[in-house]
C-alpha cells in the first residue's frame, strides 16, 4: 500500500487545509503534522532555543476500520500520485 503497511486495520484519513492535500497515517489524533507541508518539529532543545510547535496542521475526516476498507482507501487516494491500478473500482 501507498500510504500505510499491509495489512494496516485502522487508520485515520485527513485533510491539511494549508496544502489541499488527504492521506491517511496510522496514528489518529485530532490534528496531526502534514507529511506534505510540515515536518516534525526537532523537540531536542538548547537552553537558549524555544520549544517548537507540534500542533499539526492536517486534520482528521475519518477513521477508516478493517483491513479490505483501509486498502481500497489507500489506493483510491494514492491514484492521482502514483497512476496505481484501478480496476477494482
């Protein structure tokens, strides 16, 4: 699969308003870092640095559940990016 292991039974679907951009990752939070526009924050600190933001930007749509679900979500969106095969449509 494109955006999560095989075999991945649960996993949240989200949205990041600042890129446009849905996938899906198996961690499911209300907001989560974008994989696309932002990174995770280095929260290794110096004594003169600030604590960097980890709020997140992508937000969650949806929790998808069971492993058929989750694999036919990934490779629905994974189309547009990787030209996958959609025959099981």
């Amino acid at each position: 699969m494109y955006y999560v292991p095989d075999n991945t039974v649960r996993c949240g679907m989200y949205d990041c308003p600042v890129c446009g951009n849905r996938f899906l990752d198996t961690r499911i939070a209300p907001k989560i870092p974008c994989i696309y526009c932002d990174e995770e924050p280095d929260m290794e600190v110096g004594p003169d640095d600030e604590m960097p933001d980890a709020a997140g930007c992508a937000v969650l749509m949806s929790v998808i559940e069971g492993a058929e679900e989750v694999e036919q979500v990934d490779a629905l969106l994974s189309l547009a990016t990787t030209g996958g095969d959609y025959n099981w449509i």
